[in-house]
C-alpha cells in the first residue's frame, strides 16, 4: 500500500504553526501538523495569556504588514466567535530625542497610521498611573492592544481541525529527509511524507535544520507579574500598552490586568543564551529586583512582583524573521527568528506560509526575512 501523501506537514504547532495549518487547511489542502509536546504546552514562545500587537516599530515594513495582521486576527475572531484581539492604545515613552520613538513616529506617518505627541500633563491627565518627568517624549497611538495568546494558539488549532487539519501531539520530529523526492518527517517510530513540510519549530528550529547553520540564539526571558490594591485602575479599559526605552537602552514594557496572573512587565531581550531542552525555568532574582525597581519610579502603585513566567525568544542578530524556502529544497520552508516580537504577526505569517506552500509564491514582501540576508544590526 502507498504511503499517504500530504499537502503539507507543519512541523511545530505553536503560534506560527497553528495559522500555517489553519490557513492551508482553509484553502482546502490535507494538512498534518506534528507537535512534540501537547498542544498549549509552556515550552516554547507562544504560551501565557498576553501579547502586545501594535503598528508602531523603528523598521517601516513591520508597520505596513500590521495592517494585514490585524485584519487576520479579526478574520480568526469572526471564524471561532471568539473576541482574542483587546485594544487599549499605547504609550511610547523615551527621553527627549530619544532615535527609537523619533523612528516610530515616522514608521507611523508614512503608513498613514495616526499617533500623537503628549507632554506629561496629558499623560498624567489620561492616565495617572504612570510618572515621568516633563523633558521626555511620549508617543500616543490609539490602535495598540494585546492578543489572547494562549487561546489565539488553541484558536486556530481548533478551526483548523474543522477543517480537516490532523493534529499529533507528543509527536517530535527527529529528522526531516528533504533529499527525497517527496520530503519526509522521521519520528521516533512512524515517517510521514508531505509535499511540502513547512518548520515552525521555534527554538527547535536550528536542531532539526543543522545543515543550514543558522543564525538562530535560543534566549530565556522573564516575564514579572504585578497585583496592585486597586485592580480597576489597571484592567485594559483603564491602562494601556506601554513601552520604555530607559536611559540604559533597556527595552521595557508592560500591559494592563487580564486573566489570572496581573499586570504583565518585561524587558525585551538580553536574556541569557540557553538550550530549549535544559533551560532553568526558575525566575532570577536579579531580574525581579530590576524590574520592581523600575516600576517604583515608572508605576508605584504597581507594587513588587507577585508571579513569573519564563518563556523563549529565538533571534536573528538583527531581530527581522526568517521566511524561506530551504536553499537546497523549495519544498521545505522555514518560518523561524521570531525574536521575541513576532507573535502578532502569526496571523499573517500562517496565510504567507500558506501561500510559499500552495504556489511557490506570496502577494507580500518577504525579501527582509530571506535565509541569505546581510544580518548585520
């Protein structure tokens, strides 16, 4: 007997990989997605109950492929019934001059997405829970919010299995064959072979594609979780999205109270470089005791952290994706390099990755997250 033969085979079914299949299997091919561990596991980067999603970024083409994201995710919200997509409006804040918040604000006018200077009576007006000083620049911009993370994921797993996707879970692919004239995935017992096989494997990715080298860092970072006396004043109608570039170019951010653990606060990236497999998910002391110092200048009534949460970024050196075909094999594509800010794109990268798959070809540029880029920062 002939061996089934898929469409496409998504290897991963983390945030990326959950769109990828949902948005082939709408497009009627016969999808598998293979997933090592359960589905909702707290492994990988796509776990926990808030993203920020957002038009604002210092590189223009992130802002214009927002504009299709958002849209995507709306188009998820209208096929499961579910609301995933919350917007409360951002804040931006540096010191004035600060290049970063200069750079958005120009991302954002020459995408024609509207956004505002405030001085910090505006601020303190709008929202009193934050303190700044007069002499810093503060960029207002009403569409940012967050994603339903968690349930984003399980989301798209669900109305793709309605639509005919087969889901193995605690399947983990030791290897894939692409050398073959139909590309294979090799598990521990059981090979399964797919027209196209699609890697979206996160910090797994570089293990399963050694040959190509790739120029992927598996980082840990750490999430603070926040419980202030007064919980209203800081659910999503009341406090929005913020950001900080500090005086020490640390990258901070935080949204409002939702769900079970409080008010989320992190710094993006430099966390330490670590393996998937062996990753110390216990939080660092150092880390919580910077974060809460942060906070008793930026939002006192925040309080000292009361949970933590470790997840991983896996990063290109300069922080842009890696959308491709494998350079050998057009029938093994890669999503990959998410860098810790991706996970509002994966309504969008699932319907790119789709389309890479059904026709060789997509209608948006992906020419920034080709595999032979000059990553230089």
């Amino acid at each position: 007997m002939q061996a089934r033969i898929y469409d496409a085979i998504v290897i991963g079914a983390g945030g990326m990989g959950s769109a990828t299949a949902y948005h082939l299997a709408k497009s009627g091919a016969d999808v598998l997605v293979l997933e090592q561990f359960q589905r909702g596991h707290t492994f990988g980067s796509s776990h926990g109950e808030t993203r920020i999603i957002r038009f604002f970024y210092d590189k223009p083409f992130y802002t214009e492929l927002m504009k299709t994201a958002y849209s995507e995710w709306r188009d998820l919200e209208s096929a499961s019934g579910k609301q995933l997509l919350f917007i409360t409006g951002s804040i931006n804040i540096g010191e004035s001059g600060n290049q970063y918040v200069t750079s958005v604000r120009q991302s954002l006018d020459a995408a024609g997405v509207e956004s505002e200077w405030w001085d910090a009576k505006q601020l303190a007006k709008q929202f009193s829970q934050f303190r700044v000083s007069n002499d810093m620049d503060i960029l207002w911009q009403k569409d940012t919010g967050f994603l339903y993370a968690s349930e984003c994921v399980l989301t798209y797993l669900q109305v793709a299995e309605k639509h005919g996707v087969d889901v193995r879970e605690e399947m983990p692919v030791t290897r894939i064959d692409w050398q073959s004239d139909i590309p294979i995935a090799h598990t521990e017992d059981v090979q399964f072979c797919g027209r196209k096989i699609i890697v979206t494997a996160g910090a797994w990715t570089s293990s399963l594609l050694k040959e190509l080298n790739l120029p992927l860092t598996v980082t840990k970072q750490q999430v603070c979780y926040y419980k202030p006396s007064d919980i209203a004043m800081f659910e999503p109608e009341r406090f929005p999205i913020f950001t900080e570039i500090t005086s020490e170019n640390e990258f901070m951010y935080g949204m409002p109270f939702f769900g079970k653990n409080g008010v989320k606060v992190a710094r993006h990236g430099m966390g330490q470089t670590v393996s998937p497999n062996t990753c110390n998910r216990a939080p660092d002391s150092d880390y919580i005791q910077r974060m809460d110092t942060y906070l008793r200048e930026r939002v006192p009534e925040l309080g000292n952290t009361v949970d933590t949460e470790v997840c991983l970024y896996t990063e290109t050196p300069d922080e842009d994706f890696i959308i491709d075909a494998h350079p050998l094999c057009p029938n093994l594509l890669i999503a990959a390099g998410f860098s810790g800010h991706g996970f509002k794109f994966c309504s969008l990268v699932g319907r790119i990755m789709s389309e890479l798959a059904l026709t060789g070809e997509t209608t948006f540029d992906i020419s920034p997250f080709r595999i032979n880029r000059s990553y230089s920062v």
